[in-house]
C-alpha cells in the first residue's frame, strides 16, 4: 500500500495538534515551492533528508516494443532525487 499526501497530512495534525486544512495548505505550498525551484533548475537541499536536483538526458535513438522500428527520443530533464545520510540510516 502507498501513503498518500492525505495520509502525511493526517498525521501530521494528529501529531501536532494543527487543523488539517492548515497542515494540507503547509505541505501543498512546500511541494509547490520545490517543484517551482527544480522548474528553475534549481538544486533543493533539504539537510538530512535528501537531495533534489534536475539532470539532463542526451537524445537517443530508442526502439518501439511492437513493430521494431527505431524512434528518435528526444533530450529531456528529469528530476532526481539522492537520499540524506539519515534516510540512507533508517531505510534499509
């Protein structure tokens, strides 16, 4: 099963004690505002947890699964993400 943001958002307002609307307007404008400094090309270093950054990927010539022919694909960015030193710790 996943956890989804309204499961994080749960909790947190059990932990804390803060109104759920509240916690959901923190945490959707923390996402918002990595996803705006990644849209940047940004690097978003969140101490202890991880590392989000933007990394380019070369074109290159692929393959359609059903017929065999060979497609050109694009280059494009994608976000990556490298685990903090106490996520590497605790996730195992």
């Amino acid at each position: 099963m996943a956890v989804t943001k309204k499961d994080i958002i749960l909790q947190i307002a059990n932990e804390t004690g803060i109104k759920q609307i509240d916690v959901k307007q923190v945490v959707q404008k923390t996402l918002d505002a990595v996803i705006g400094y990644l849209a940047k090309g940004e690097t978003v270093e969140l101490r202890n947890f991880g590392i989000f950054k933007v990394k380019s990927r070369k074109g290159r010539t692929g393959r359609n699964p059903r017929t065999g022919q060979e497609v050109p694909v694009p280059p494009k960015k994608v976000a990556i993400f490298k685990p903090g030193l106490i996520m590497k710790r605790d996730v195992k």
